[in-house]
C-alpha cells in the first residue's frame, strides 16, 4: 500500500510539473518531435532486429536447441545496427528533401509579371532613423519592422534590466518621397506589461503564450510592435507543428500583448491585426523550399530552385521585402485571397550565376491553419544581380551617386520586370532609380526624384511610359521654343519643324501680313 502511494504522489506531482511549465513542456516536446521524425525509422529498424533476435532465442529455448544461438542473436544485432544506421544517413537526407517538398505544397511557378508594387523606405534607412526619434528613452532597440498597412516602421524598445519588460513602442513615417517624418511613441506601463520575448522567469512573454496556448511557439524576429490609440501592442506570429516522419510547421493565428493592461490574447482571427499576422520566418522557409521543385537527383545536387540574391545593396537584408500592392494590383491581390501586402524576394539559381531570374511572393496575412500561396514569377527577361546594377548606376547617374554619405540601398522588385533602388543617406533619401532589366542588349534604367517624378534616363525601354513622357517633353519643348520663336518680333522664328500644320499656316499668314505692310509704307 505505501509504495502505491508513493507511486501515486510521485506522478501527481510530476503531472503538475509538466502542467505548470507550460512554456518547457512545449519546448521539449517541439524538439522531441523534430529528432523523433529523423530518427524513427532508424530506430524502428534497430528494434525490429532486436525483436526478431528475441524471437529467434525464445522458440531456441522452447525447442531445446541451445546451439549458435548467442551467435544468432549477436549477427542480428549487428545486421540491425548497421541496417539502422544506413536508414539513419538515407532519411536524413531524403527527409530533408520531402521536407522542402511539403514547404513547396502552395507554390505555383507562373511567367506572369509580378503584380504592381509600392515603393518603400529601405529598411536600414527605417533602422537608422529610429534611434534619434527616441529622445530620453533609456532601452535599446530590440526589433524594427516595416508596417506595411500604415507605410510606418515599428520599433520595440526593451527596458535595462534582468526582471523587466519593455519600455517604449516607437511608429514613425519614413517617407520615400516628400517631408511628412510623424511619429508617436507609446509607453509601457512597466508594472502591469513587464514581460518580453527571451525575458527572465516570470518576464518572459514565451512562457506567458505558453500558458494561454499551449504547443505553438514563435520566432522573435516576427514580433513587432503598434500603436492603437497611444496604446503599444506586441504582436507575435505564432506557428504549430504538424506531421509525424515529415515534421513541419504551419501558422496558427497570433498573440497579442497589451502594453498598459499586461492582458494577453491569442487568436486565430487575424482580420483585426494592424500589420502582418503570417510569421516572416515561416515565408522565408517556403521560399527556401522551393529548391525541392525538381527531383531528388536535382535536389541533391542542387540543379534545380532558387536562392535569394545575398550581394550588393541587397546584402544583410536580401530577402522577404515587405511591400503593398499599388493600384488595381492591390485589388486584384485582394481577390485571390491575399492580402494587400506580400513578402517579396529575388531570386537567383543555384550555382554560381547572380542574375536575378525570378521572383517569389507570399502575402503577408493568411487566414486559417494551412500555409498562405507562394507564388514564384519567372522574369522575362532577368535582371543583373544587385551587385552589378550598383556598378552601373554608380556609372550612369555619377552626379546623383554617390558622394559624401550617399549610397545605394535596397533593389527590390516593383510590380511587372520593375526593379527600383533607392539612393541618398540613411536620413536623406534623395532619389530612386527604376529599371526594366536588359532591353536590346542594354540594361533600362531611368532616374527619378525619391517621390517618382521623372528626372531622365539613361536608356529608356521603347514603348514603356518613361520613354512616352521623355518624347511628351521633347516634343513640349519644340512646340515652346518654335511658339517663342514665332511671338518675338525680330527674332529668330526658331525651329519650324516642331511646328504644326496649322501653326505654320498661321505663321505664313502672318509673314504675308508683314510683306504687304512694308510696301504700302515704302
């Protein structure tokens, strides 16, 4: 009786445990089921020659043939620990391939033009930006995120000290073009919300989730922060496992953390989110599985995919740009069941080429437990890599780049065979080049104001709109100076081939006039 009761209590305490630590218990089981699914088919095959060598030795036993069979037994061991370990190595592999291969569930490759997206602030100008908007603010930055339902980056700032939460959410316009810089910092209230991501015990908001939601963690780089009414939100991305021998993770709705109540709530209806509710971390790991879209082989020997482009003005920041639709873009985005943002990256082979050939997408709110669509557009034609169009900008525009503090930030795509890098300081940006990618044999490229307007181009692409408004202009000017020309009394009448049919029948009319005018006063 009293070692039943032992028994008993100890289990009773040890199941309170593991209810209490909500937020170890999913850790455990989160990593548990990551090296179950890599290792359980090794170890099944191990047990299987286990079990078959007791078999062997048992039915020995029961018909009294002792002979060989310690050796028996000993030569299954072995044939299952090598069995074992060879199943080991080849599901390692071959898993990580069916892996990618379930990340790529949603893709769709298409040779459709990207759909029309805005251009935005770079990130590091955002980041760059965000420290002087802070005033006294004693914390140190923990996280900056482009918002792009507000066009404002947010910027979460953590209070010094072990047993502390954070201090202040700062959202702050970043324009790309014109003079609006608002901002509005909100404080937290440090007694009631005194819990952060990778905080100390009671501190630490993982370990609060946990305990509203058990089973879903988050990386905290998805985590950003807003301001509703000078009241600071936390919002956290959250992501489920799925699968038992192909382990994978799928979205499963966000939390929020009230920065003046400390009140926590976890949802799956993210309709009502101000800003993006599908986790970054989890469209960079579909796009990373896009190099499963051929065979094993392919895979294997990396022949097939992409990878995001990682020189240039793109390095340190070179994938998942957070962009909005523009226009009837946006609209239509919004009728396929996306939302009207997306997280944009370029895309380039495997191997040694640095042209970007493609372009992948995946919105930046999903509804539901599935994986969002990624949508992956072949580029016709391909641009240069990053690193090249630098060169060439530096090259063609070098009385706007790049001098003093100047330089060039992010290229990134722009709706269509677009690209649009962004040139100036990290807090002056003064223009933007836009580009069309190799057009007969020489790359489009034109230079505009940082709020769009046209200033020229090195080589406009026939028939696109850049090249209409510089004909528009060309052919302003002509009709201005011939206009000019014609007005003057005894100037020259200026160019007569801008002129048009009936201006130079006017003009002839005019001449007449004169003629006959001098010989009636001669």
């Amino acid at each position: 009786m009293g070692r039943a009761w032992r028994w008993g209590l100890t289990l009773l305490v040890a199941g309170f445990l593991l209810w209490y630590a909500s937020y170890y218990t999913t850790v455990v089981v989160w990593e548990l089921r990551k090296l179950l699914a890599w290792f359980a088919l090794p170890l099944l095959a191990v047990a299987c020659c286990v079990a078959t060598g007791l078999v062997v030795r048992l039915i020995r036993r029961r018909t009294g043939r002792s002979v060989g069979g310690a050796s028996t037994n000993a030569v299954l061991v072995w044939l299952g620990g090598v069995f074992g370990l060879a199943l080991a190595v080849g599901w390692l592999v071959y898993g990580a391939y069916l892996q990618d291969r379930a990340y790529m569930a949603t893709a769709q490759i298409v040779t459709d033009p990207v759909p029309a997206l805005s251009a935005r602030s770079p990130y590091l100008v955002g980041k760059a930006q965000a420290a002087p908007h802070l005033g006294d603010v004693t914390g140190e930055i923990a996280d900056i995120t482009y918002l792009p339902d507000s066009d404002r980056f947010g910027t979460l700032v953590e209070r010094r000290g072990w047993l502390a939460g954070y201090e202040v959410g700062l959202v702050q316009e970043v324009p790309l073009g014109g003079s609006g810089r608002s901002q509005e910092r909100c404080p937290f209230d440090v007694e009631k919300a005194d819990a952060r991501i990778s905080g100390w015990f009671g501190h630490n908001l993982g370990r609060k989730i946990s305990a509203v939601q058990r089973w879903v963690r988050f990386e905290a780089d998805d985590a950003y922060v807003t301001c509703s009414n000078g009241t600071p939100v936390v919002v956290v991305p959250l992501k489920r496992q799925t699968g038992v021998l192909v382990v994978t993770e799928r979205p499963a709705g966000v939390a929020l953390y009230d920065g003046r109540t400390g009140k926590l709530t976890v949802t799956t209806d993210t309709s009502a989110v101000p800003g993006p509710s599908y986790p970054l971390s989890l469209a960079a790991r579909q796009r990373e599985g896009t190099a499963a879209v051929g065979s094993f082989s392919d895979w294997w020997f990396e022949r097939s995919g992409w990878d995001a482009s990682e020189d240039g003005a793109n390095e340190g920041n070179e994938s998942e740009f957070t962009l909005r639709y523009g226009g009837a873009a946006a609209g239509s985005a919004g009728s396929a069941g996306s939302a009207g943002s997306a997280y944009v990256t370029p895309l380039t082979p495997q191997g040694e080429a640095s042209s970007v050939v493609a372009v992948s997408r995946v919105p930046t709110r999903h509804q539901g437990g599935a994986l969002a669509p990624m949508t992956v557009h072949r580029l016709d034609p391909a641009w240069s890599s990053p690193k090249a169009l630098v060169a060439l900008i530096k090259a063609e525009y070098r009385d706007v780049c790049c001098y003093n503090d100047d330089q060039v930030f992010e290229v990134v795509p722009t709706g269509g065979s677009t690209w649009t890098a962004t040139v100036g300081s990290e807090q002056n940006i003064r223009y933007r080049v836009e580009g069309r990618g190799p057009v007969e044999g020489r790359e489009a490229t034109c230079l505009k104001a940082a709020d769009g307007a046209l200033i020229r181009c090195a080589y406009a692409a026939p028939g696109s709109p850049e090249d209409q408004e510089l004909k528009r202009r060309e052919q302003q000017k002509q009709q201005d100076e011939a206009a000019k020309g014609a007005g003057s009394g005894g100037g020259a009448p200026g160019d007569l081939k801008g002129l048009t049919d009936d201006q130079l029948a006017e003009l002839q009319s005019r001449l007449g006039d004169e003629f006959l005018r001098r010989l009636k006063s001669g």
